[in-house]
C-alpha cells in the first residue's frame, strides 16, 4: 500500500513543480492556490503511508502521533480545495479574500481540535493501516477520527455541488473537461474513501468487522481520485501555459531573422548560448534572453543611427496620412535598419546619431522588416 501512496504523492509533487511560474510573470492567486493544492496533497500522501507513519512514529517515540500528522494534512487539503475553488470561481477580491479566511479559520480550528483530541486520548497501541476501526470506540480518539471524517466529507460535498452547478452551465472546452475529472475524482474520494471509512468505523460502533473497507478500500481509492480531480484542476492552467509557451515559440522563430542581421555588428559582439544552455529552457525563457539580447545589441548599434533618416520617414509617414504613433515607429524602424546597413560597412556618409535613444518599436514588427528588407543586411540576415 505505501508503494501506491507514494506513486500518488510524487505525481502530485511533479504536478506543483511543472506548475511553477515563469519568474517574469506576476503572482497570480489561482496559481498560487493551484500550487499549494498539489503540493499539500502530495504531502497529504507522504504522510498516510504506513512506512512514513512508522518512521514518525519511531522518530518522536510516540505511538500512532502519525495519525494526527495524516488527518491535520487531509483536513489541510480539504482546506486548500476550497480554496482553489473559490480563487477558481473569482469574483471581487474583497469577497475572495473574506471567503478565504472563513474556509482557514473553519478548518485550522478542525485542525487544532484533531490535535487536541489526540493528546487527551489513550492510544499506546500502534496502528499503522487500521487506526480508525481500532480505535473507533476509544474516547477522544473516536472524536477525532470522526471530525476529520466530517470535514473531508463536508469540503467534498461543496465541491461536488459547486463544480456540478458550473457543468451545467455553458462552460465549453478544456474547462468542461477539467469539471467532469474533478467531479469523477470526488465522486471516487467520496464513495472509495469517504464513504468507506465511515461504514467501517460505524460498523465498529454497532459491533460489526469491515475493517478491510478501511484498510483494503480506502487509500487506494482516495489516491486514484485525489489525481484524477488535481487532474481536472490542473489541465485548463497547464492547457492556457502550453498556449502561451506556443505563442513565445512563434514570436522566437520570428525573431531569429533580426537576431542574425544585430549580433555580429554590434559594437561588442552579444554571445549566443549554445544548444546545451538552451535545451532544457522553457520556449518563454529562450524568448525573454532572445529579446534581451537582441535589445543589448541594438543599444550598442546606437552610434551608427542617423537621426536624419528618421525625420525623413517621419515626415513621409505623416504625409501618407498615418497616425502619429505610426510614424514614430516608421522613424525608428528606418533608423534601425538603416543603422544595421552602416554598422556592416554599406552605408553613405557620417552618421548623425540621436542623443537619446530607447528602444520602443515592437521587435516582431522590426524582424518582418528586416525580413522584408533583406538587401539591408544581405550577409547578416537568415531566413527560417
């Protein structure tokens, strides 16, 4: 049974880490809340195993202190679904954030009072996979395995009701699709696991032996479907970031052409990382040192920039009727190019470089110029 446990719980740690932003990116609360969910279940998990509860237990020299350790971090993960559905759901921030302390302050008083019981109770025994029918009938402890029962149970029915709700809604897409797992998952959660604890703790009460429902039943069940609805949280936020690492591959290969005509015509020459620095990056992160270099270089070119070319496409711009704005990007798009052709040794006269000089332009729309342009840069530029 461990084996399966922890299966589960480094596929929900791998889950947290591929969830990890890109440094650039603002912190989001969904993706912070999508996060701390995976990362708490794969604890959840750690923590449930027999051999991990044995470890604890010899560790602390106190019988069966695992199990307060496993229901704290069930009802915290309870907690954090919630949570993430609340953030999920969105709405104003005040309401979000209100919503959030009362789900904290629900379950971190669960969490104490599962603390507490433990400590008043008698259980010197230890039980490593049939805790909760062993001491079903055992004063404090009997408490407590039934509070932790409950409000795992409680966080399940809210999310089945809410997230049933929505599916019936005109929700369309990968976001039906991640409904329907979350609802398979708590619907597995609630029957293999939830369900089944409670009749073999019951069962105990009435004077009855399901103790396998609880022992045989119940963890694997509860790690099937704690992947399965994490699945249905995680795959709309892991479909959104495949499409952006898309778009940046795009914009990347769309920007090799400039690349190739600014690098080796710099004032310094801007290095390359190789392939072997490149491989393991993410498209975004291979985008973000693409720009940055491309921009270094364009700074250093600043001294072969001819201000004058710039009025002049400036004032054509203007004359052909386009906007502002327009024209400013056509004076320094002319500036640029016409900059490169001088830095690589093809251009007339002295230049007239500006004082001042930032780089504005769009620098897509600067590569498809110079893409367009090619005779600007005949030994410098490449095309895809």
């Amino acid at each position: 049974m461990s084996l399966v446990v922890y299966m589960a719980s480094l596929l929900l740690a791998l889950a947290a880490i591929m969830l990890r932003r890109p440094r650039r990116t603002p912190r989001s609360p969904l993706s912070i809340a999508t996060r701390a969910t995976a990362f708490i279940a794969a604890v959840c998990f750690f923590w449930s195993a027999p051999v991990t509860l044995a470890a604890v237990n010899h560790a602390t020299g106190i019988p069966n202190v695992g199990a307060p350790l496993t229901y704290g971090s069930i009802s915290a993960l309870s907690c954090s679904l919630i949570i993430l559905l609340i953030h999920w759901k969105g709405g104003p921030k005040e309401q979000i954030r209100r919503m959030t302390r009362m789900a904290v302050a629900v379950y971190g008083t669960l969490i104490v009072a599962i603390v507490v019981l433990f400590s008043l109770a008698d259980a010197h025994t230890e039980r490593l996979t049939d805790l909760d029918t062993y001491y079903a009938n055992t004063p404090y402890m009997r408490e407590m395995i039934t509070l932790y029962l409950m409000g795992h149970l409680a966080s399940t029915i809210v999310l089945s009701a809410v997230c049933l709700k929505w599916a019936r809604d005109e929700v369309t897409g990968l976001l039906r699709l991640g409904l329907r797992l979350i609802l398979a998952g708590l619907l597995l959660d609630a029957l293999g696991f939830t369900l089944a604890k409670v009749t073999a703790v019951v069962a105990r009460w009435l004077g009855y032996d399901l103790d396998f429902l609880s022992t045989s039943v119940a963890p694997p069940a509860a790690a099937l479907g704690a992947l399965i609805y994490s699945a249905g949280f995680v795959l709309p936020r892991l479909a959104s970031a495949a499409a952006a690492e898309r778009q940046s591959l795009a914009t990347y290969r769309a920007l090799r052409p400039l690349w190739s005509a600014v690098k080796d015509v710099a004032a310094t020459p801007v290095a390359e990382p190789t392939w072997w620095q490149l491989w393991w990056q993410l498209p975004s992160n291979r985008l973000y040192l693409l720009e940055a270099n491309i921009r270094d270089a364009l700074l250093q070119l600043t001294a072969y920039f001819d201000q004058r070319v710039g009025h002049a496409a400036y004032a054509a711009a203007v004359e052909r009727g386009e906007q502002r704005e327009r024209a400013r990007t056509a004076s320094e798009e002319a500036m640029i190019i016409d900059g490169i052709r001088r830095a690589s040794g093809r251009g007339d006269g002295p230049a007239d470089p500006p004082e001042k000089f930032r780089v504005t332009i769009d620098l897509v729309e600067l590569a498809n110029a110079v893409h367009r342009l090619g005779e600007a840069a005949p030994d410098q530029v490449r095309t895809q």
